[in-house]
C-alpha cells in the first residue's frame, strides 16, 4: 500500500509539473502549485490510503492509514541521511519509495496486535532516535564530503595558528575565476548579524602564486577573470606583506607554491592578530579544517 501509493503520487506530480498548464503558469504559479502539493502529500495519502485498505479489508483502516501516512512523513522529512545514497536513473531518489513502504508495514505491524508489546516499544525508541542518529549522520557525511573536496583540491590547504577566541568556519573551495581554498576565522559564540559582528572576522583566500606577485613591488594575489589592481605592499614581518587603505587590509604570506590572502577590517581585528595569522600559516591536513 505505501510504494503503491507513493508511485501513484510521484506520477501525479509528474504529470502536473510536466502539464502545459504548469509550464505556462506566469511567475512563480507552477512553483508554488508544486509546493501546495508537496505539502498536502500527507493528507492525500491518508485519504487514499484509508479508503483502498477499507476496500482491501484491511481493519482497523483508519488507524492503520493514520500510522503509515504519519510515519511516512516523519522519516522522508527526518531520515535525509539516506539522501546521500545513489539514486534511481533520472535523478528519482528511491528513499522516497523506500521509506513510505516501510512506513506502512511498520503501521501494519503496530496495529495487528498489541501483543506482544516490548518489540513494539523497541520499535517507538528506535523511531525517536531518527532525529539526534540522523543530525550525527548528515554531520559525518558533510564532514566527509568536505575532506574529500579538500583532498582533491589543486591548491595548498594553508591554515593558521588559529587565534584565541576564534573558530574556523565556511571552508570550502572552487575553481570559477581559478582553483582558490578560503574559508574564515569567525569569534566564537553566536553567528554574526550585525556590521560590527561582521568586521570581527577575517577572512582568508589562498591561491597558487600569479606572475603580478612580486612583493613590495606588486601584491596582486588571487587569480581572477579580469585583470587585477597589482598595488605595493609593506612588508609588516617576514615573508609578509600588508596592502590596503583605510580600515579594510590585506595580508600576504607566501607558503611553497600558494599565497594567502588575509582579509580584515583592522580596527577592530588588530594588526598583531592578523600578523600573528599570516606567520603562522603552513600547509595542513584536510582534517584541520574539517575538524575530523
């Protein structure tokens, strides 16, 4: 009853998005039929679903369309670890499939019998647990993603001494205007909301070395699409070099091959603290960033 029923509103979808009605829909008309849709997915399944196992003779129908429908939506709205799983050809996740259909076999079960009633309280315990179990897991995935991103990344991971009262946050990297690897050093405690939350945080870009760095001469660091400002530098320590005006500056340090750029409003974020960033950067295991 649960895989047939959830094909039947798969092919329902289908046919509304791929109708001309929703492909004609002006603005954001069959985008937001779609959604009403998707929302409304769990009361057109306990409808459906009550109504054929009352044909099927399946007793006590309400109750057991009421469990399956429930369950089916709280494991696709709550299991998304599975998500990472490969998917059917055309990009159709069989998770959507999968777990309705178990869904409706565990109301079956629950339903069937209240004896003998301690598996069924496994049962309830293991259902609860979805939540915490499934947050740990989609953690381990992206933590595992990132580290594999970061293995394959044509660019030096260059990291800093992190400094007192930071953490390391947005890693990640990308080849559009040339491979870069940045990510930021944010302070701790809650996100930044706020412009002054804002400038407390440094951010930094490494790239491999361009021709236009030639410091104190030219600082141009980061490879980009256009043709980039190559202003002079001060050198602020060795092997670093500071250019900027104003509050907002860049710090350079060279490492092998790489540069990293170091981005900061100073003030509030002190010249010591960049400086101490920038001197104390050195090529790191893609765990280091990903905290594995």
């Amino acid at each position: 009853m649960g895989l047939g029923l959830t094909v039947a509103l798969f092919l329902a979808e289908w046919l509304l998005v791929s109708s001309s009605a929703c492909r004609n829909a002006p603005g954001w008309g069959c985008v937001g039929v779609v959604v009403l849709w998707r929302d409304a997915t769990p009361f057109v399944l306990l409808l459906a679903g009550w109504a054929a196992l009352r044909v099927l003779g399946v007793r006590p129908a309400w109750l057991t369309a009421l469990l399956g429908a429930g369950l089916s939506w709280y494991l696709l709205r709550y299991l998304t670890a599975v998500d990472s799983l490969p998917w059917l050809p055309g990009g159709v996740s069989w998770v959507q499939f999968a777990l309705p259909t178990a869904a409706f076999a565990l109301a079956a079960w629950f339903t069937v019998s209240l004896r003998p009633w301690l598996p069924r309280v496994a049962a309830v315990v293991a259902l609860a647990l979805v939540v915490p179990v499934n947050a740990l897991a989609v953690s381990r995935i992206t933590e595992s993603r990132k580290d594999a991103a970061l293995s394959a990344s044509p660019v030096a991971l260059l990291g800093p001494q992190i400094p007192n009262g930071y953490h390391m946050d947005g890693v990640g990297t990308q080849t559009v205007t040339g491979p870069t690897f940045f990510y930021r050093l944010a302070p701790d405690g809650r996100d930044a909301t706020t412009m002054a939350e804002l400038q407390r945080e440094i951010q930094v870009i490494v790239a491999p070395v361009q021709p236009q760095f030639t410091p104190p001469a030219h600082c141009a660091a980061i490879n980009s699409a256009y043709p980039v400002p190559a202003p002079p530098c001060t050198a602020v320590a060795p092997g670093v070099w500071r250019s900027g005006d104003s509050q907002y500056v860049s710090y350079y340090v060279r490492v092998g091959d790489a540069v990293a750029d170091i981005e900061a409003t100073s003030p509030p974020v002190s010249a010591a603290v960049l400086i101490a960033v920038a001197r104390s950067m050195s090529v790191r295991q893609p765990s280091y960033f990903t905290g594995g």
